[in-house]
C-alpha cells in the first residue's frame, strides 16, 4: 500500500510541470489578446477624470500660475493612488483570469487573430468612440424613460405603505 502511494505521489509530482504548461499557455494567450486589444489602457479614462477634478478644484480655489507646482503635486500623488489600485501590474492578474476562464485557449487564438486583420484591428480603433457614442445615446433614452419609472416607483412605494393592503 505504502508502494502505491509512493508511485501515485511521484506520478502527480512528474506530472505537475505537465499541467501547468497547458495553464500558462493559455493565460499568456489571454495576457496577449488582453495587449492586443489594449486593455492595459482600459483606465485611462479614469486618471483623466481625476485629473480634470484637480485642475477644477485649483481653479475653484483661485490657484495661481505660480501654484501650479501644487497642483501637480497632487495630480501625481493622485495617479500614484490611482496606480496602487488600477495599475495594470494590480489589475492585469485578475483580468488574465477572467479571460482565461471565459474563453478557451483556442479561442483566445482565435480572437487574437481575427483581431490582427485589419478589419479587426479597425474595431480596435473604432470601439471606444463607438461604446461612449452608444453610451450616450442609451442614457438619452433612459433619460426620457425616467419620469415614468418614478411615477411607477411611487405607485410601488404609495401600495407598500402599511394599512394599505
């Protein structure tokens, strides 16, 4: 018995390097296809926002030419803050994950292909505009869908009262 143990325990052990190849396989085709399609840069968006409520907040505050040192001060302790949560270094980790998990490695190769051609390389370029574009134009819409969704929460909300049932 204790021989079996010792052969299954080495064939696991022989076997490890094995199965972990496949796994960093296809979380390096994941980490490629997330390079790819740039989403490294996914916050950028964000540090920008952060950025403009500094120079507001300077300017709110009377800031002067000669406080900008200030003002850059904090911009750079703010992406540095940015950094420690959203730097791709903290995020790309659990990013490689989640690809990894909801697609193959072959399809990951597949995507990674079709995202080298040029029409997928145009979506590339093209999606960003395209997804605030339909951003805004969904919250337009929802916009005009808002004053009924009220009316109704009312309605929900004066049906819930106690006595009222």
């Amino acid at each position: 018995m204790i021989r079996l143990r010792l052969i299954c325990s080495a064939l696991l052990l022989l076997s490890a390097p094995a199965l972990a190849e496949p796994q960093a396989s296809h979380a390096a085709e994941a980490e490629r296809f997330l390079e790819l399609t740039r989403v490294d840069r996914m916050a950028v968006p964000a540090y920008s926002q952060v950025q403009q409520m500094f120079a507001q907040r300077f300017a709110q505050a009377g800031g002067k030419a000669e406080q900008k040192p200030v003002l850059e001060r904090y911009q750079a302790q703010a992406n540095a803050a940015l950094d420690r949560v959203v730097g791709w270094d903290k995020l790309g980790p659990d990013l490689v994950a989640l690809y990894s998990d909801a697609f193959t490695e072959a399809e990951l190769k597949q995507l990674i292909a079709f995202y080298q051609t040029p029409l997928g390389s145009k979506l590339l370029q093209q999606m960003p505009q395209l997804m605030a574009i339909s951003a805004q134009r969904t919250q337009e819409r929802l916009r005009t869908a808002a004053p009924e969704v009220d009316r109704l929460l009312g309605q929900m909300s004066a049906e819930l009262k106690p006595g009222k049932q």
